[in-house]
C-alpha cells in the first residue's frame, strides 16, 4: 500500500492484491483507546491501544461476513481455506 496524497480527513492510498491495482480514498481518523467506530448497523472497530508500529483493535461483526487482514490478500491467499491457514493451527 503506497500513499499518494492528503486532502483533509481523506489520504488516496493505491495498493495492490494480486494481480490487480486499485486506487482509493480513504478516511482517516484520529482515535483513543478504548474508543470505536461502527460501519453500518452491524460493524464495531474497537481500538484496544499500541505503540508507535503497532495498534490492536477488536472487529465486531456478523460471523457470516469475512474479515481478512490485508497482508493476507496481498499475499494472493485467494479461497477462504487458503486465509484460514493464516487464522487457524
């Protein structure tokens, strides 16, 4: 993920996953531990705390919905079974 550029509470970033570029804006936000925000009705993000390198959160959502961490994508682990191996022992 590279960022391109800053305009207020967006940053552009362009990343890729695979074999495919995207370009986006994203929102950015400042936030204290303990603090979260929702997306839609059913999403919580929980910011647990960190450090300088390093920030934990809590993503609370509907067991239905696959929450996959980038690094994962990106490393092109592309069926569900495949991310598993990320998560499970």
């Amino acid at each position: 993920m590279r960022h391109v550029s800053q305009n207020g509470l967006f940053s552009e970033i362009q990343m890729q996953i695979g074999n495919v570029e995207m370009r986006m804006a994203m929102l950015n936000l400042t936030i204290r531990p303990g603090d979260y925000f929702t997306i839609g009705d059913e999403i919580r993000v929980v910011v647990l705390g960190g450090s300088k390198n390093n920030v934990k959160v809590m993503v609370d959502a509907p067991r239905q919905l696959e929450v996959v961490r980038g690094s994962v994508l990106e490393r092109g682990a592309g069926t569900r079974e495949e991310r598993a191996k990320d998560i499970l022992p």
